[in-house]
C-alpha cells in the first residue's frame, strides 16, 4: 500500500510541474496563482504545499526542469551530429537548439523573463551559466583539441560565446535587430564559432 501511495505522490507532482510550466508559460509567474494551478488539478492548496514548499519553489523547479530539457536535447543533437570532417558540427548542432528553446514563447516567458525576476539576477545567472557553461566548455575543449583553438583560451572563450547565446536569446525576446530570428542568429553565431583561430 505504501508503494502505491508513493507512486501517486509522485504522479502528483509531476502534474503540478507540467500544468505549472504550461501555465507560466502562457500567463507568466506573476499572473499564475496557485490557487489556479489547484483548480486544474482538481486539488487542494495543501497537496501542492506537500510537494513544494512555496510557489518560488515550484517556479525553480520548472525553470530547472526546462533548461535540463533543453540541454538534453542539445547534447543529443550534438552526439547525433558529430562529424570527422566538421569539427564544428557537433558544437553547431547544439547551439542551434538552444536559439530554437529561445524562440519559443514558454521558454521566453519562464526562463528569460519570469527566471530573473522570481530567482533575482545573481541567482538566475548563477544557475543558468551552472547548467549551460558545460555544455560549451566541451564544445570549445573539442575545438581545442582540433587546433582551432588556444588550450589557454577554452575557458574564457566558453563564457563569452555562452554569453553570445543568451544574448540572442533576449535580442529574440524584446524583438530586436529588425525582426532578425533564431535562423539568423545561428548563422552569426556559426559565422563568430568558426572565425575561431
């Protein structure tokens, strides 16, 4: 019996995380109340608090959930797309579904715009270059070890063409550089990766 009541507890919860993420998605943290979280759910405001403490906990929680998302994909575009003669494809591949994640309006909302806001600047930046400069770092170690570039360069290489990403990402948010998109931001940044040298 207690099997099963652990297996509901923990279907729960991830239904709290889907409809959470739908509906900051789509009406943004501020305009989401837990209260119509419960109502979709058909639950009470005391089985969301048995899961999560509070509604920023439940928003660090999806926000972390949507970046793990978006760097699995990544990692496994770029696996998929390695290459023996483009040393830049595998690097390419992942860049090109982090600026697809970028263009989509539930990620705009939950993770450039409702993320610095609910986890203040210091903390959403700190937990977005945690999850993201790996990824990067790898890629830019790859292309180190290719010859394109310096060993002493791979580091601040990696913070800055990260930094590039996300400032795509926000240029994509606020409608930027005369309606440019995530296509056009991936041949600049496959433009900027391959000057590399």
């Amino acid at each position: 019996m207690a099997r099963r009541s652990k297996a509901d507890a923990e279907k729960t919860r991830e239904r709290l995380l889907e409809v959470a993420t739908r509906l900051y998605g789509e009406r943004g943290y501020s305009d989401t109340s837990i209260a119509d979280i419960c109502a979709e759910l058909d639950i009470t405001k005391g089985a969301l608090f048995h899961h999560f403490k509070s509604k920023v906990e439940l928003f660090r929680e999806v926000w972390t959930r949507l970046q793990v998302e978006m760097d699995s994909e990544a990692r496994a575009a770029a696996i998929a797309a390695r290459s023996l003669t483009d040393p830049y494809a595998a690097f390419m591949a992942g860049s090109r579904t982090y600026l697809k994640y970028v263009a989509r309006k539930d990620f705009q909302q939950i993770v450039l715009i409702d993320g610095p806001y609910v986890l203040g600047l210091r903390g959403w930046y700190e937990s977005d270059h945690d999850l993201g400069i790996q990824n990067v770092t790898a890629g830019v170690r790859y292309l180190s070890k290719k010859g394109l570039v310096a060993p002493e360069n791979v580091e601040p290489i990696a913070i800055m063409l990260q930094s590039a990403l996300n400032g795509a990402g926000f240029a994509l948010l606020r409608g930027d550089d005369d309606g440019a998109s995530s296509e056009d931001f991936y041949k600049a940044f496959e433009t900027l990766v391959k000057s590399l040298r």
